[in-house]
C-alpha cells in the first residue's frame, strides 16, 4: 500500500518471525493428498486451529515466479513492479555481496572455434565442465583480470559451466537498467554476439565487458573445451527501498543457501552467520539472536529441493523435521509467527507452480478456529482468504500492533 | 497482466476448451436452491469434484455486465479497459462483419412531425414496428442510399424499430473514439439532436450521417409511422490485440448467435460454421474441427434466454441437457476444460446481474476434492476463490502448461 509508511509505529517493540518453507504448496501425491496433508505435524496443527490462515498468490493468478520474485512478494514488494536482473541473482546465488555501483552478469563457459579468427560457438556450455574445473579457471581470470578501466572485476564460480561477473564501479550507474544484450547466440554454429549498449552509460560498460571477453578469450585459449566466456543478464541492483526502513523492522536473515541470504542481503536484511545446515541448527540460531531484531525470516530449503526432484516422502519427512521442532519456536516470547512458502513446487510438475501458498499467522489478534491444519485444502477455509503474497508483510505489522490507524 | 505475453511457450501443443454457458449463475428460485442446484447432472458433478472451481466477477464488485463486457473478461481483456461501443455491438449483434475502417451505429425507426419544416420527435421507437416492416423500409433504403462522400453505407435490421447502420471508410479513422453525440433527444415534442464530431475527423463522420438522416427522411416521409431515423452509439472497433496472438492460440468460436459469434469475430477468433442450433449440433462440430486449433469457445445460449424470462425450469433443462452430452467432451484428449458464464442472469431477476460467476477448470494439475459440485455454494469452497474474469485466461494458460516461470 502506497502510504503504509506514515501508518507505522517507531516505538513498536514486539517481535515478528516469519518462516519460509520453500516450495511447501503442492498438489495430491498419494490418496488425493497433498505432501501437507500427508505429513504428521501435531504441533503445528495445534498451532493452526489458533491462527489465522489463507492462501496468498506469489505473482498473479497462473503465473509461476522464480525464487527472486517469490522472495519479494512475501517480503511486501510488488513482483510485477520490482524486478531483480539475472546477473544480480546469479550473483547473488553464488554468495556475492552486491553493492549499488556494481553491474551483476552471468557467465557460461562456452567453446569456440576460429574460422579467420571469428570465434564460433560449438559448445553454449563448454560440454558442462565439472565445478572443480570451473574453480581452477575462475582462479586464473581472476588472477590475471583485476581491472578494467575504470572497472574492478570481481568472478566467483558457479555450478558447471556457470560463473558470476561484477563489475564494480567506482560510482552509482544512474541511467543502466539492463540495457547490454545478452553475448550468447543461443546456439552453435554461430559467432557470438558483442555487448552494445542500448544508452551511452549502458555502452560505457558494454566496451568493458567487450574488454573481459577479450583477455578472457586470451588467458582461455589453451583450454580444451572452456576456450570462452558468454556473458548474459547484465543489471543492476533494483532500487528497492531496504526492508528494515520501509517497514520499520530491525531484520535478521537464518537461511543456509546462498540464494536466499543474498535475496534477504538485497532488501537490507542483517544476515546472520551459524554453523551447520540443519532446521535444528537454524532454530538454535532465532534463539541465540531473539534479543537482538525485531523480525526474523527464516529460510528452509529443502521442501522445494525435495519437490523439484519430485520426491514426495522427501518433502513430508522435512515437513514432519519441522514440526519436531516447532514447539522450541513457539516457546519463544514473539508476537506474530507466520509460516508460509514463497511458492509452490508441486512434486508431480517437478517445478515451481502458480498455486496459491497456504499461510497461517499466530497472534493474540487471529479469529481462528476456521482450519485444523497448515494445509492447501484447509487454508481455503480461513479468514484471510486468497490474497497477493506482498500484502503479506502489512498483515504481520497489524498484528504486531505496529500500524496505526489510517484516517481520523 | 502486463508482460504476459514473454512468459507464453510458443510451442505448447495442448488444447484448452472453454464453455460459457450464457448467464448461468443465478439465486435461489425454489427450495431455497438454484436452477444449478436443482439440475440433475451427474457427469457434470463427477468432474467438478476433479477440478479447480472457484467464482469469477465480470467487471467489478457490485457491477452488472452487459454480453460484451461479461466476454471480454472471459477472453482476458479487462473490461474497464477496453469498451465495445453500442454501434460496434448492436452490428455484431444483427451478424454483420466489422472492419478496422468502419464506424458502427445504432439506429431507431421513429415518428416524426413536421413544425414549419422542422421535424418534432412524436414516437422515439415508431410505435415499435414489426421486424417484419423493419426488414421492407430497411431494403428500400439501402438500394437508395449506397454511398454518402467516401462512405460506403452499410444498413441491417435489427428487431422491431432497431436497426444497424456502417459508414464503411476506404482508410481506418485514427482519432475518432466516439466522439459524435446520440441524436435521438430521449424524450418526445423535442427536435432530433444534429450529429455533431468533437474533432475534425468526428465531424467528417458526422455530416456523413447527417446526410443519411436526411436522405432516409425524405425517403421514409409518406411512412406512417417509420418516417424518422434516430442515431446513436457512433463507435469503432476496439483496439484490442487479437486474442490468437495474445495468448499464443490458434482459437475458434462455436456458436448459434450472432451477437456471441461477433464478439469472438471482434477479439479474433475464426468461426466454425455448421448446421442445427443445438447443444448437439455444437458439440458434434467441437469434435470435428478438434485437430484445427488449440483453443475452443463453445458459447450456449439458451440458459441466459430462459433466465431473462425468469423460466427456472427452463434453466434447469438447458443444464441438465448440457450434462447428457457431457461424457462426450468429456472423452475428447483435452488438456484444459474450462465450464462456466459470462454473468448471472437469475430467473428471479429476469436479468442479467452482478453476482459472481461460478467456474470450474479441470487438469492435470488440480489441487480439487473441494466442490462436489459446479453450483454457485459448492464453487465457493473452490481452490480459485473469487477473482477477477479477465484472469481467467491467464489460469487456462497455467493448467494448460503455456507459461514458463516469471524471474529467475
């Protein structure tokens, strides 16, 4: 909501935490039921029959967002309005702080070969050279391209063939705004093509990444397949204003992938450090931190992991790992607890859906009584209905009693 | 939704089939049930215990669609958005072929006196004449006035006083938007309204059609009660982006009345033609031309027609007719069927209305085991909750696998 800012409280001490379970929505999987329905979770359902609960839409009705656009829609940002680049959540996956100056790129290893010097593709992904591979040569470009103009050049490598590029500038790029072609001819046979620059700022850079790909074809020569770089998704860090400000919210970030601490990084969350990957190790951390922020959001992977591979008792298992661990959470002093998903991974699709997410919301302010369980089918019968995933986030602030009142 | 179109696959090849039965969705009428409610239909049920089910609003909450806006929104075009203007309908309406260079009017047969030479408005509707009189005064003026200027004039009975009027251009009107006012004064012993343009290309149109007025008058002036003629809802085709390359379908309409089949003529669609008017005779031609397209609209006319003369039991017979032929669209290798309404038309009413719609789409990818039935209550504990028509296509599109995710 336009205005939502001059409606919240500053002085607002309660506590908020909101828990991700990526990709829970699903679809039946066995006896007509959903991974949720199958799974035995006595404590959360405890918690549901008290709750408020719904289903929000991550995008709009049938449109199927990746992680970037999920994870803003429940952080209250509209999808459809803000927009992050390819480069800056290839960047962000692979761990790398993105900073306002910094212009975020995808890479693909490729191989060529020279026909009077022209390269030509005849590998887009250099046979899918293993990431050890990659590390080795992702070293070496680095060691022997620090700068570039004006550009410092930062790589970090992916999985496979895929690397992320940054070119940090030494001020903001006003006038940017993903405005390089994509290098790859999307397929073989075929030169590839030259970074241009849709405006005279965007071509600035351009002439530098033509530089990058020129050294790197140089220092690549040698290499039996990773002979070339393909550069893709040029962009900038999407002007969002950070979460804490816009929401008035001190906010932590407990996730383990990198994907989802560099989503939470890029909206201005604090990202806090622990050891291991286990919900335990993650449910610890909230403890350990609880005195320090005022929202927490915590992220669970491995739901969506288990749907993409399309393993349903993978899914139930973690769903079931989580409610062994609820009451821990819920012995905790907070005021608002949502759990939700950013979309569903629907283990027959193998893939992200358009399905709307159950939501539940835990507060002295619920109605409640209205569904047993945290389930796709009993969420349809709560109070807040089927709304937008960015409405989210005004929801937690009401009931955390930090909105005042709109109007006299 | 904006941007829709990068997400859509070119190279889907699965068939969607959409079916509106025409006002279907209606209030109670007997027993405290609806015509949908007291139907007998078995197969239909057996599905809608299957499917997605939901309700959809036409326009707007509150808001009572005419047949052009309750279709528009059903073939995703926002209906606050885009208008079809009375001319354009009342021509689509009557069966004639609407050109991007036309503009369409309505028009009225009335009664004039004469006042020192100055026709005064006695009957705004010439006592209603029979079609039948419509059809001969009709002839005789189009085999007298062909053309006026560069206008090509194109004249078709409607019923009774109605008629529809097209000044055919040899080139598309670029700034017109109905900008010539109504000419009938709405009320009798005033003097018809002149035709009169807001800008200069509106004002060539409207001495065109001062001119028509003229020569039909002198024309008509021994009638003795059709003497006159009254314009209104001067309009142009809406610039609508046609719906087979909006949505990536190669798409038909099958169809009794002219109004449905213009409308589908208007967004783009091809019309199959075929013999008989019955929901047989309509099914029987889905089945034939099945290899020809992706998408089907079967429209079925006769629950509208029996809800606008508050027949209940008509209704219900139109419905449970619907359902004896269902096992056969039933047995056809769809991927996406879609059953629902333009608007309500309930019998009590004897009009159309503003409730909601209820819908059902069956696929694959369907959470269901929610609706028992496709009923205006049953659809209410729906997976799709209540939304917006115009999303509609946007949710045929998802379960049809012809949308590939938004953001990385």
């Amino acid at each position: 909501m336009e205005g939502l800012k001059k409606l919240i409280k500053n002085d607002a001490q309660s506590k908020i935490i909101l828990i991700v379970l990526d990709g829970v929505g699903d679809l039946p999987v066995k006896d007509s039921k959903t991974p949720l329905e199958l799974a035995k979770t006595p404590n959360l359902d405890n918690l549901a029959s008290r709750s408020a609960t719904g289903l929000h839409i991550p995008v709009d009705y049938g449109i199927t967002p990746g992680s970037g656009p999920g994870h803003l829609g429940i952080f209250g940002y509209e999808p459809l309005k803000y927009e992050i680049g390819r480069g800056i959540l290839e960047a962000v996956g692979v761990g790398l702080e993105v900073k306002d100056t910094d212009v975020a790129i995808r890479g693909n290893f490729a191989t060529v070969k020279y026909e009077n010097g022209l390269p030509i593709v005849i590998d887009r992904r250099a046979g899918r050279i293993p990431t050890e591979e990659n590390k080795r040569l992702i070293k070496y470009l680095s060691e022997n391209i620090k700068k570039i103009d004006e550009a410092e050049v930062i790589l970090c490598s992916g999985k496979e063939h895929r690397f992320s590029l940054i070119l940090r500038f030494p001020y903001k790029l006003s006038h940017f705004f993903e405005k390089i072609n994509d290098t790859d001819p999307q397929s073989t046979e075929k030169p590839p093509l030259l970074p241009t620059g849709e405006n005279p700022e965007a071509e600035k850079v351009a002439l530098i990444a033509r530089k990058f790909i020129e050294e790197a074809a140089k220092l690549l020569k040698n290499e039996p397949k990773a002979n070339y770089v393909l550069l893709r998704g040029f962009s900038v860090k999407p002007a969002l204003e950070p979460f804490p400000e816009k929401f008035g919210l001190k906010s932590a970030c407990i996730a383990v992938y990198p994907m989802y601490k560099g989503l939470a990084r890029l909206v201005g969350m604090d990202l806090i450090t622990f050891e291991g990957e286990s919900i335990d190790a993650e449910v610890k951390t909230l403890k350990e931190a609880w005195q320090d922020y005022d929202f927490f959001f915590v992220h669970i992977k491995k739901t969506d992991s288990y749907g993409e591979d399309g393993n349903y008792e993978g899914k139930i298992s973690v769903i079931e790992e989580f409610d062994r661990h609820f009451l821990e959470i819920v012995s905790l002093n907070f005021n608002v607890l949502a759990i939700t998903g950013d979309h569903s991974t629907p283990c027959i699709m193998k893939s992200h859906s358009w399905h709307p997410v159950p939501v539940l919301i835990n507060s002295p302010y619920c109605l409640g009584g209205l569904s047993l369980r945290l389930t796709e089918r009993e969420c349809l019968k709560g109070e807040l209905g089927i709304f937008p995933s960015f409405k989210l986030m005004q929801l937690l602030l009401a009931h955390a009693g930090r909105l005042t009142k709109y109007g006299a």
